[in-house]
C-alpha cells in the first residue's frame, strides 16, 4: 500500500465498534461506496469474546445470535431468584462469528480496504485526521479510532475507579447438567473474598455453558485464582469434579468501571468510539447496544454530511444513579449484595432490565428505590456531593 494514503473515512480499530460501524455503513447506500481504511493490529476473528445484550427495539441482529434465555437467575444472600422474561431475551453473539460475518460482506466490496498494523498515533493536519501506523500515514476527513484513551484521559476527574474482571470457561460435561433456556445472570452466592464476586453462567446447551467468575474491583488477580474459584463453583452448584468436564475454551477481560467523563474527540476530526468513547455503562460493564446505538447515529450524520455530534450515552440522572452505585460497590461490599438481593427479589427482571437499559421513567426508578435500602445512597449522594451537583 502506497505511503500517505488518503480515505474518505478510517475506522482505526476493527473490534466491536469499529465492525459495527462498517456494518451500518455497509447497509447505507450512500456511504457503502465511500473510500474506506480498516485497521487493526490483527484482523483475524477469534471467539474469544462473548457479547450479550437484551433485546432493543428496532434492531434485528438475529443472523448473529450463538444462543438466547428467555429465563434468568440471579443469586444473593443466600437466595436464588428465577424469572422467564416476558418483554426480553437475553442474547448471545461470539465475537469471531461476528467479526467472519462482517468482514466478508465488506470485503465484496473493492472500495473497502483491510489493512494489519499497529497503530501509533493519531493527530490532525489541515481538516485531516492522520493515523500514523507501522505500515505508513494514512488520512481522511473524518476517522473513527477505538484503540487509545484521549490524550487528555489521565487528566479527567475520576472519584471511583473500579474494574470488572473475569475468566470464562466454556465446558463440555459428560452428562446433561444445564438448562440451556435459563442463564445465571450473576449469582452472588460465592465467597466475597476479593471485591463484590459473582458467577456468570451462560448454557448452550444441557452439556455445554460458559462459566465464568467476575470481581467488580481495582485489583486484578492471577488467572489461577479465578480458575480455582470456577472449579470450586462448578462443584459445589453442580457437583462437576474435574473429570466430569472438559475445558474447551477460556475468555478473560477487564472492563473499566468508571465514574470519568469521556471525550467525543480524540482530535479535530479524529472521533473517539466505543470503550474509549465512553460507551461502557460503568456499573454493568455493558457496552455491545450502545455501539450499536452509537454507530447508527455516526451514520445517520454522515449520510446527511453532517459532522457526527453522538448524544452521551447516558443522562445526567442515569449518570448520578451509576455515580451513587459505583460509591457503594467501592465501599460497601455487604451493603451491595443487599441491593442486588433487595433488587431481584421486590422487582421484575423486564423492569430490571428496562432501568439497566436506562429506558424507564422517573417514576419507575422511584419505584424500583423503594424497594432498595436508601441510606447508603444518601451517604453516597453526599460523598458524591461535587459531581453530582456540578453537571455529574
Ligand atoms: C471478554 C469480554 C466480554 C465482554 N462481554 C460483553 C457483553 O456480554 N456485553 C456487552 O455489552 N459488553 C461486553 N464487553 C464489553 C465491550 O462490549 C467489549 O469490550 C467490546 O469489545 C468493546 O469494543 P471496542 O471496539 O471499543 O474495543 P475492542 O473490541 O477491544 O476493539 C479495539 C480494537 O483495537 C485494536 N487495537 C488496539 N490497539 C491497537 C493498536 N495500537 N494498533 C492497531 N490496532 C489496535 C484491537 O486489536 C481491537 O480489535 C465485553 C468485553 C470483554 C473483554
């Protein structure tokens, strides 16, 4: 590829932002004909993602789905609560399975071009935004990059600063163990030993789920500790000794949870999505819709030649809730798994989901409150006094 090359749009980073973008451009007869630079340090689909989300309306991602539960349950304080969804699904796409998808249908087209390399920096030059990689200098008007934090990242007010981590593993069982229609959404009945802790289990089949041990803390640990904790879990909830079951896969990551504001631009013309958006909601750790949201919006911008002005992913109010629970899981891990209980025993899981989709009203958060023990949120709106009442 020729040095110093110039694109109508880059998208520098082809994980989940950067394929869905193209996705959405690929759907959109005005910019699927566009000069377009895909970049990545590896542009080689791996399953070694698992991206779940519930159902939204108006998008259809059905040729994607691995597997969907219309039940979940959820473990705390002892307790098991289990629900069948009436206004959801909970969904699955592997990551791998996406990406193939994706970037076959953009490689049809020869408008569209991949490139593997490492990205070094990005900065702006006369209404360009420049990607500076191993490979060369590459240009366009508009890029969309998701593979660096803002420079002025370090620097941005943070008051909690958490992490939630985990392993997976996907096993094999010799016999039928599972229930593939009903999921563990988080079951907080393990040994608190390190930061509120709960198990994820996602069953694909009566023999086969991803099981996966997750902390929201600012540590993270050595992989062999999470192993040990799935191990253990696997015993002890389903009486799986070590020769019952094979490992066939492993995932692992490390998602912020973070009270910072995000900024839109990296530079002029340099756009800033996905998780160095900001579009992770920090006290879920989800992030897969609102790229999704966030894409269809950058399009919708580019079809019109606008410059693409994102809507924040949240508002101020669903801010100041992530705020006041981000206080409390950093501080109170007792007080935390009372909400989780006090929230899945006195509420829906559809209402759940809709409040975590940030798509209630006022008075349906109200009345979610009511069933939540308040004063730890009075505590934290105090502690929290500076952000909250200062634009959050
Ligand atoms: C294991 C895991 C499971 C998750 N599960 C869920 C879930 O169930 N639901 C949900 O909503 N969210 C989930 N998330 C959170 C979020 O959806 C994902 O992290 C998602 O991948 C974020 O997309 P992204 O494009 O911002 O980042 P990424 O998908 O990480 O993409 C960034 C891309 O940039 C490339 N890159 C980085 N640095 C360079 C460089 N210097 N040069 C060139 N290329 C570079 C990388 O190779 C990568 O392809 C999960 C995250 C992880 C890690």
């Amino acid at each position: 590829m020729e040095r110093n090359s110039r694109f109508d749009i880059i998208i520098a980073g082809a994980g989940a932002a950067g394929l869905t973008l193209i996705w959405y451009i690929l759907q959109s007869s005005i910019l699927r004909n566009k000069r377009i630079l895909i970049l990545d340090k590896s542009i080689n689909p791996l399953n070694d993602k698992t991206w779940c989300y519930w159902e939204s309306e108006n998008l259809d991602l059905s040729d994607f789905i691995h597997h969907s539960w219309n039940e979940l349950e959820v473990g705390a304080n002892g307790n098991m609560f289990s629900e069948v969804l009436s206004e959801y699904h909970y969904n699955c796409i592997r990551n791998g399975d996406y990406a193939s998808v994706i970037i076959k249908k953009a490689k049809e087209l020869p408008n569209i071009t991949f490139l593997e390399t490492s990205i070094n920096s990005f900065n702006s030059s006369n209404n360009f935004g420049v990607v500076e990689t191993e490979a060369g200098t590459f240009e366009a008007p508009i890029v969309f990059q998701s593979v660096k934090p803002s420079p002025g990242f370090k620097n941005s007010k943070v008051d909690v600063s958490l992490i939630q981590h985990f392993i997976g593993w996907e096993i094999e069982t010799n016999g039928a163990v599972f229930n593939p229609n009903k999921a563990v959404f988080m079951d907080f009945n393990v040994p608190q030993k390190n930061g509120v802790t709960f198990m994820y289990v996602l069953p694909t089949a009566n023999n086969t789920a991803l099981v996966e041990y997750t902390i929201f803390s600012d540590e993270l640990l050595n992989e062999n500790e999470y192993e040990a904790e799935i191990e253990d879990y696997l015993k002890s909830r389903y009486q799986l000794n070590q020769g019952d079951y094979n490992v066939v896969r492993k995932e692992k990551g490390a998602i912020p949870m973070e009270d910072r504001k995000f900024d839109t631009w990296y530079c002029d013309n340099i756009m800033n999505v996905g998780t160095v958006g900001g579009l992770t909601k920090p006290t879920t750790g989800y992030t897969f819709i609102r790229i999704h949201n966030q894409s269809r919006e950058i399009v919708s911008a580019l079809e019109q030649n606008k410059k693409p002005s994102v809507t924040k992913s949240s508002s101020y109010r669903f801010r100041v809730y992530d705020m006041m629970l981000l206080n409390i899981l950093n501080t109170d891990h007792a007080i935390s798994l009372k909400i989780f209980h006090n929230l899945f025993k006195k509420n829906r899981f559809d209402s759940i989901l809709r409040f975590l989709e940030e798509k209630t009203n006022i008075f349906q958060e109200l009345s979610i409150f009511s069933t939540l023990p308040y004063t730890p949120f009075f505590k934290s709106i105090y502690k929290m006094k500076h952000r909250i009442f200062t634009g959050a």
